[in-house]
C-alpha cells in the first residue's frame, strides 16, 4: 500500500487521467448499446425452472419477451362499435411496431375480455427475449396504442410492457445533499466536502456503466443497480471520508498523502475485503438472483476501494493545502474527540452496566423476527397510483386475483401424443379439478408430440400463501405416460423462497466463519474476531426486527408509501445478511485498528479502548451519518423491495455506529481485559509486523 500510495503521488494525473479516460469509455459503451434488465427469476435444477425449459424446447419463442395490452372503459363495453374500430386500429399500430412478433386482440372465448366487457386485454408477443424489451421498446409499444385512447379507452402496459417503477432520482439526490452537508460539517470547507462525494460519483459511473453493459451476457434485474447505487453512493463516500480525514490529521504534503494510503488505505482494503467476503458467500444459496446481487454489489464496492486508493490520493497530491480551499467555518480543535473522550472514559469505568443496557436494548429491537415469515411480493404491493399497480388491479378486477400469477403445467409425454390422445384431456379435467384453480386454458402440444402445456389461474393473487398451497397440489398431479411440472414466475419464486430457507444456515455460517478469518488474518487476535461477528449478528437482528416490524405487522408501512402490510421478500434476509455483516466489519476495522495502536503504545487495555474510541467516534458517526441518510433516501423508492433494502441497512448502520460500536464494543473491550490481545500466532503480544492503521 505504501508502494501505491507513493505511484500514485509521483504520477498524480496518470491516474486522474486514467479514472476520467475509464469512465468516459463506459459511459459512451452505455449509451450505444444501453442497459438491459431482466426481471425473470431462475432457479437451476427447480422443478419450475425444469418446466421452463420444457416449454422453451418445445414451443418456439415461447422464451421471448411477452406483454399484455390492457383496454378498460368505465361504462358502456369494449365492444361499442366507434370503440372497437378504435382498438381494431391501435392494435393494426401496435403490430406494425419494430420488433412485435405478433397481437392477439381480446377475446371472450380466450378468456381475455371480462363477463360485462369493461375490461380486456390483447396479448402483445416480441421476436425478442425479455431482457431486450427494454424501456424504450415498451414506451413505443404504448405510444402506438393512442387510438384507441383518443376513443375513451384507457390502456396500460402489463407483463413485457410494465416497467418495475425503481426510480429513486430525488430520494438518491435528497441523500447526496443531506451527505454534502454533514461532509460540510465534518470538514468545515467546500472542497475538502466535495472530493468524496467526487469519488463516490466516478465509482458509480463506472460501476453502474459496467453493470448496465453486462445486462447484454446475463439477466441483471432493475433491483440490481438499485441496490448497486445504494451501497456504491454509501461505501464510496465512506471510504473517501476516513482517507481524507486521515491526510488532514498528518499533514498537507506528498509524505501525508503516502502515509494515508500505508495507513488508512489499509483499513479500507480490509473493510472493503470484508464486504466482498460477505457477498461471496451468497454464492452458496446456489439461487442465481442472490448471485447476481452480489457480484453487482462486491464490483461497485471493489470500485470504491480502488477509487479511494488512487484516484483520491492522485487528488489530494494535487491539490496540496488548497483541499482547505473555500472554507465556510473552523471547527474548534479537538471539539468531537473530547466528547467522545469523555463518553469512553464513562463506558470503561462501568462497562458492566453498558454492555447490559445495549444487550437489553438490542434484544428488544431484534424480538419481532420471531416473528419472521417471508413470501414473495408481486406488483399488487407497489404503491397505490404507479403504472405496474394500475395494471395489476385493473387485470384483478376483470379476471380475479389469478391473471396476475398465472401458472403454467407441462407434460413430458412418453410415448408423444398423438391426434385424439386421452392424456391430454385428462391432464386438463387433472389440473382444473385441483384446489385453488380458478380457471384453465386449452391445452396446447408440441408439433413433435412430446411436450403438453395446460395454463391455470389461481384464485388467489400471487403472493397469497393459499397460492403455494395451490402449486404444491397441482405438483401432485399424475397423469399415466406423463412427467408433470409446474412453472410459471409465482412457481419459480416460490422454489427460490424454498432453497433460500433450507440454505440460510449454511450462508450465515459460512459468511460469519469467512469474515472471523478475515479479521483474524488482519488483528491475529482469535477473541477479536470471534467478538466481531457476535455483534455483526446484532446489527443484522435488528434490521431483521424492524423488518418484521413494518412491513409484516404493518407498524408505519403507510408512512413510506406503501397502503398496507406487505410480505418480505423471501431473498431479502439472506442479501441483507451479507451487506450488514460486511459493512459493520468496515466500522469494528477502523475502531479495533485504533484501539490496537493505542494498546501496543501503552499496553493497558482499557486506556487503548478509551483512546481508541476518542480517536474514531467522530468519523465513525460523520461515516455512518451519511451512509444513514444514502440508504433512507432509498425508502421514497416506489419498490417495496428497495424500500425494505433501505430501511434495514439504515436502521442497522444506526445501530451498528451509535449502540454497537460506540457502547457495547467499547465495554466488552473493557469487560475483557487483556484477553482481547490473546494470540497464538506470536509470543510478544504487543509485538507482531502489522503495519498500523489507526484512523484519526
């Protein structure tokens, strides 16, 4: 690091040069081929996703991208004369559109126009696979429907032509701001303010630009660089923060900037290992989803690390003493460590009585996730108002609760079926026969007679438990000559809700172990470690808690948009395992590093705590501070998903800052003695060959 640090003060506008060359590049890649999302969930090896390629194998394009054109009039019926010529016309349009394959109108005897005629829909299919509709692609597609709307005919987009409303520009904006000002406040300059906040956005460029590109080789859900956004805009500005904070205590020079990189930098590589480790650990849920989530996330945080490693120390070698430039007050000398001083002198006088409260207090914000029972969220969740719920209502209302999570049987046939097979009848009068279907469709064959399909509608919405109930008795389905699955999206989230559950353990055991060795390999303290990950689990019970909390029990769901309870996410638990349990490792490095630089100064173990905390309280706090407000501005997302991402790591980066790491930390540190250093790596204990890394 040292090395690095020294490169990067000697060819300072190589590397300037070299991030502004890297993130142009991506940027103009973006905006020729663009950003494909895919919001199809896969599950190798599921019996939905076994149904799945079934049907892709033996039906053509059955793969590709499919919509729904959904027609509604409040009085009168779709069939009026001057309405139907109206809609004969927008859907003439709608076909000639590029890269619509096909448009099937709505018909009563399809079962796609409702009893009294109000409500229908025409099913819009592309010559394209679903992550190719793209936004642009789905607007057209709308916009050639407006003859039928200049006729009074309201129309909405559905399945391919709903795009997920993830949008979070003013919430992503609001917390920039709120981060600006605390930066304002932490520094008490403009410029020394504004260079995270630089490096934050360099990161994002380049990392959102590269997840966008990779959307063209595998299926990125919109959610992915949400959730990208939402750790690249924390951990960038993070990161920048405890460098920079760093180079303004040592000095203003080049040997400053070099120091800071052998010190801080350090530090910034192990959290930001530690967060990688975390999400690498997804990998065993063996659910691509979560994969992709974590190999998004990791690349962004790898790309702060990197950022702030280089890109701002070629900066601040740059700039020199003008980082104080356009300096808006002075902050007294000394003012927040004296504070935090005076809190650590408290907790190490009585650490008994501060690590029971915390303990206490911990414990009742975890209790709800007793309570814990995840499902899976479908559009009828988004708030009231926005296009995907506007359609999902008006499909639920025409066609019952089922429309919006159909389910799809298939058959392989052995021996092929052929012209008057009984099987096939029989599978249909098998599936419509099931409890919970509502209605089915005709079934369809494969031209070579091995493969029938039967579609069947639920009759309650997807995210209702009777649902699964419903997929599990269409599963034990037997038709002799028959293999029978069930897919569908509904069926394939259920399997993932499924694999999730029986893998958590294993996820959790592992990630914990993982980071254990990771903070082992950088303290060589066994207790350390081991301390470490009891309370990264605190921190992740209490988003845990107030997940249940608010979107189970409903406790202020209104307040953050949403108009009633909402299931979690069945793969919202294990992601926000991984994110917490990485980033409250960024907060135990930087405190554990100072303390530990105290103690092999002094060797008294509760003076190294006390000045361990003086020394990191401030930065620690202005750090998580903005990280808080970054990831609360993510809860004025219209997506219950992002908003759950939101609210949990905002509440557990509070948590983790103030309770965690500014009390019970510091008191058990107190609590344990000497036993905090104990090490079987070196016989000296406050000896050893690892570099320091104290962050002041």
């Amino acid at each position: 690091m040292r090395g690095l640090g020294r490169f990067c003060t000697r060819r300072p506008g190589w590397v300037v040069t070299g991030w502004l060359l890297a993130a142009v590049a991506v940027a103009a890649l973006v905006g020729a081929f663009g950003r494909p999302v895919a919001e199809d969930i896969t599950l190798p090896g599921s019996d939905g996703q076994v149904g799945r390629e079934l049907m892709e194998r033996a039906f053509a394009g059955s793969g590709n991208g499919t919509g729904q054109l959904i027609l509604r009039v409040r009085d009168g019926s779709l069939a009026d004369p001057g309405r139907a010529e109206a809609i004969a016309v927008a859907l003439a349009e709608v076909r000639a559109h590029p890269h619509v394959a096909n448009v099937r109108p709505p018909d009563a005897a399809q079962g796609t126009l409702g009893a009294d005629g109000r409500i229908g829909y025409a099913t819009v299919e592309f010559d394209v696979i679903s992550r190719e509709v793209d936004r642009a692609l789905a607007e057209g597609v709308l916009d050639a429907a407006a003859p039928a709307r200049a006729a009074g005919v309201e129309t909405v987009g559905a399945g391919a032509l709903a795009r997920p409303e993830s949008g979070t520009r003013t919430g992503e904006l609001l917390g920039l701001a709120v981060a600006a000002l605390v930066m304002v406040v932490a520094f008490g300059g403009l410029v020394a303010a504004g260079l995270p906040l630089v490096t934050a956005l360099v990161t994002l460029l380049c990392g959102l630009g590269l997840i966008g590109l990779a959307g063209h080789l595998t299926d990125v859900p919109s959610v992915a660089t949400t959730l990208a956004t939402m750790i690249g805009l924390g951990v960038g500005v993070d990161y920048a923060l405890f460098l920079l904070t760093r180079y303004r205590a040592l000095g203003r020079d080049r040997a400053a900037v070099v120091a800071t990189v052998a010190s801080a930098g350090t530090a910034v590589v192990f959290a930001g290992g530690s967060v990688v480790v975390a999400f690498g650990g997804l990998g065993l849920a063996g659910v691509p989803i979560l994969t992709t989530l974590a190999w998004t996330a990791g690349l962004v945080v790898l790309l702060a690390v990197g950022a702030a490693t280089t890109l701002l120390p070629a900066v601040l070698t740059l700039l020199g003493p003008r980082v104080d430039a356009l300096r808006v007050f002075r902050r007294p000398a000394g003012s927040g460590r004296s504070r935090w001083g005076r809190l650590a002198e408290r907790i190490t006088r009585k650490p008994g009585r501060y690590a029971l409260l915390t303990t206490a207090l911990l414990v009742l914000v975890t209790a709800p996730v007793a309570d814990l029972e995840t499902g899976q969220l479908d559009f009828g969740n988004n708030p009231p108002g926005t296009a995907t719920r506007t359609g999902y209502d008006l499909l639920a209302e025409g066609f019952g609760p089922g429309i919006n999570g159909p389910l799809t049987v298939v058959a392989a046939l052995d021996p092929p079926a052929g012209d008057g097979d009984g099987r096939i009848a029989a599978l249909r009068d098998a599936v419509a026969r099931t409890p919970g279907v509502a209605r089915t469709r005709p079934a369809a064959v494969s031209a070579d007679g091995r493969v029938a399909a039967v579609r069947a509608e639920a009759d309650s919405a997807a995210n209702d438990p009777r649902t699964a109930d419903t997929i599990r008795a269409l599963r034990r389905v037997t038709v002799a000559g028959a293999d029978v699955h069930v897919t569908g999206a509904v069926a394939i989230r259920g399997d993932v809700g499924e694999r999730v559950a029986r893998r958590m353990p294993w996820v959790i055991a592992a990630v914990v172990l993982l980071s254990a060795v990771l903070l082992l390999l950088a303290f060589r303290a066994p207790v350390l470690a081991l301390k470490a990950a009891v309370m990264n689990l605190l921190s992740v019970g209490t988003a845990y808690g107030v997940l249940t909390a608010v979107f189970q029990w409903g406790w202020g769901v209104r307040a953050i948009g949403l108009d009633g309870p909402v299931p979690v996410e069945a793969y919202v638990p294990m992601m926000l395992f991984a994110l917490l349990f990485g980033l409250s490792m960024d907060y135990e490095v930087f405190l554990l590093s100072a303390v530990r630089d105290a103690w092999r100064a002094s060797g008294d173990n509760r003076a190294a705590v006390r000045d361990g905390l003086a020394g990191t309280g401030r930065v620690i706090t202005s750090a998580a501070l903005i990280m808080v407000c970054v990831f609360a501005s993510f809860i004025l997302s219209p997506n219950p998903i992002i908003k759950m991402f939101g609210l949990g790591l905002a509440v557990a980066i509070a948590v983790d800052a103030t309770i965690i790491r500014g009390l019970l930390v510091p008191a058990t540190m107190a609590l344990l003695g000497d036993l905090n250093w104990w090490t079987p790596f070196h016989k000296a204990g406050r000896g050893g060959s690892i570099p320091a890394s104290r962050i002041r």
